[in-house]
C-alpha cells in the first residue's frame, strides 16, 4: 500500500491483520463488488477503509469514495478514523451528517474532499442540491448494512446509487446478514463476492466472558447497582422498555451512580454530551436501546449489561460486540428472569459460547459453582 498507509500501519502497533482485513481487502483492491459479515469488533472499518484511501487518486480533487452508515455517531467514528489513516498525505475527507449545518457542509464540499462520509439522507439531499457530484464516484461503502435495512433508508441509498456511473464499486459490511439483507445487495451490485468470518475465526479464543443474574423483574435495577458496586468501571446498558427509563436513571442518580442516557428522543447534542462524558470517564454508566447505541465504539468497555433480555441472536451478537474489541478483553452479563435464562442459553448455544451463572456475594459478582 501507499507508504504512509504502511507508516500508519506501523506506528498502530498492529502485529497483523484480522481474519476479515485478510480476506475483504485484496478483494477491495481488486475492485469486486463486497457482500461482507463478520462479528462487531473484529476490525471491519479498516478492511474496507484502507483499500479506500489506498486506490484514491490524490491529485484528482473530485468525490472518488463515499462511506455510508446509519448513524450520526458511526458516520463521525468513521470520519474520524478516514482523518487518522489519511495523516501526512494529500487526501481530504468530509463528514455529512443530518442535523448539522448544510451550508458549513457546502462551504466543506467547496474544499473537494476525495472521501465523503455521511448518513443516506444528508448525502442525497446534498446531491439533489447539486452541491455533490457523484460522477467520479468509484468506490461506495455502506457499514452496517443491516441495519440501514432495518431502518427502511434502502430508497436513499438506491437513490445514491443510480447517481453514480455503473463501473462503481459497491461494498456492503455488516456484523450479521440476513436473506433480505443479500437479496437486497444483489439488486444493487455486480457479481458480489461473499465473505463471511465468523467469531471462532476471528481472534483465536473468545476473549468475552458471558454471564448471567437470575433475578425478578422488579428486583433489576438493584442487581445493577450490586453488580456495579462489585467493580464494573465502564458499562454500556442495554433496555428494551424505555417507559422504565426514568425510573432506573432516577434511582441510579439518586445512590450517586455517574449515568447517562441515549435514546431514540435524545437530540443530537445530548446524544453527543454523554457519549463524550462516557468516553472522558464522567459516566461509568450509560443506558441505551439497540438502535441508539448501534456504531458506537467506546475504547475500555468493559461491561455490556443486558437489563433486558435481548430478543434475538442477532441483537445479542450486537451488543456483546461493543465489549471485547480487537483482543481486549469483555465481559457481557444478562440479568434474567427464570423464565427468561431458557432463552438466554438457547442463544448462548446457537453462539457457541458458554453463558455462567453470577451470584452476588458480599460486594463480589461470583460465578456460581
């Protein structure tokens, strides 16, 4: 690859390359189409990231590349990581997001960024605007996939598709892949090569503990505080019923527990407010739903709590994965009802992983013999 790619690549510390990195990006580079699966936390941003900035022409000051995600937080993560592997050359980066500004955006696209990274809506209204120009567009990525499925942008993303010429590259990545999911891509794309890794393949021996409270539903939220008391520094929640949501974060905040909350109704400010604080360490908790907290890679996570049990394998596939990334170690625990820890091992089994049962003795969460 390009020499400050390899300096990067250097300076990261990285001994080598994850199993999607090694299959995905010689595929990228060859310029084929990508349908590509594997588990959260695996190193899929840079598999496709790092043929991107690899086969951007620099002296051509047009769009070449435009990396799609379904969130403002995710699209911003990616931006960030576009600005990082790009240092020391002459490729320039956008961010388009909905709820910025549009004007300051135009004022960005003036600058003739190679790479453009944005949610659907905000880069088709730019294009309708005819302040972007998706002619020389050679290379669209979309991460999570699946999700963007999931949330009904597809019109959007078919919309940007047609503005390019049909020599472009599409390449889709997702941490789980449903039929729709690939039907869908095929309508999009030309001979699309599948690569699916799976987590047994990915960083040798799981590296994320699984474990589970078997508690009453209305005895949740103290089990929380035991198990945060017991030395849980960093955690993200995950709840299914935000109609309960005051009623935890006022309790929580009432016995001086750091926490915040993202949910479908938090504005782009707020959103941005805990997930920084939570970064920073001025929350050790933050409680979110699936949809909200979908992207988010919060360095040092320890713990990923499920104060709901999670409904499906693919949504507990998703958040364990915001724990345990790229060979740290993680641990996710389940609070369950009785009735609910049959569900729980089903989805353990169907993952291949062994889910142990935690008690809380004397201020220590200890797995039960």
């Amino acid at each position: 690859m390009k020499d400050f790619i390899v300096k990067l690549w250097e300076e990261s510390g990285f001994q080598d390359q994850t199993e999607i990195q090694k299959q995905a990006m010689p595929v990228l580079l060859a310029g084929k189409d990508v349908i590509a699966e594997s588990p959260t936390g695996t190193g899929k941003t840079l598999a496709y990231l790092l043929p991107v900035i690899e086969k951007v022409d620099p002296d051509k000051k047009n769009i070449q590349a435009v990396i799609l995600a379904p969130s403002h937080e995710l699209a911003m993560q990616i931006y960030h990581e576009t600005q990082k592997w790009t240092k020391g050359s002459n490729i320039n980066s956008a961010a388009l997001i909905g709820g910025a500004n549009i004007k300051k955006q135009v004022e960005v696209l003036k600058k003739l960024p190679q790479i453009v990274v944005g949610t659907t809506g905000r880069v088709l209204e730019l294009i309708k605007l005819k302040k972007m120009k998706m002619h020389e567009v050679k290379t669209i990525v979309v991460d999570e996939f699946d999700v963007l499925i999931a949330q009904e942008h597809v019109g959007n993303l078919n919309n940007i598709v047609k503005t390019t010429l049909k020599d472009r590259q599409i390449a889709l990545f997702s941490a789980t892949l449903s039929k729709r999911t690939e039907d869908i891509a095929s309508e999009l794309m030309n001979e699309p090569q599948l690569i699916q890794v799976k987590r047994s393949t990915t960083q040798g021996p799981s590296n994320t503990d699984h474990l589970y409270a078997v508690c009453e539903h209305r005895d949740k939220v103290n089990v929380l505080m035991k198990l945060v008391r017991s030395g849980i520094e960093k955690a993200l929640v995950f709840i299914n019923d935000f109609e309960k949501i005051k009623e935890i974060e006022s309790k929580l905040t009432f016995k001086d527990f750091k926490i915040g909350v993202i949910s479908g109704n938090s504005n782009k400010i707020e959103r941005k407010n805990v997930i920084n604080d939570f970064r920073n360490g001025k929350l050790n908790l933050v409680v979110a739903s699936d949809v909200a907290a979908r992207g988010l890679d919060i360095e040092a996570l320890s713990h990923v709590i499920n104060f709901d049990m999670t409904r499906d394998v693919d949504s507990y596939t998703h958040r364990a994965g915001r724990t345990g990334r790229m060979g740290a170690k993680g641990t996710v625990i389940s609070l369950v009802t009785k009735g609910e820890e049959a569900l729980l091992k089903r989805i353990a089994k169907k993952l291949n992983v062994t889910a142990q049962e935690v008690e809380l003795h004397h201020g220590k969460c200890i797995i039960k013999k």
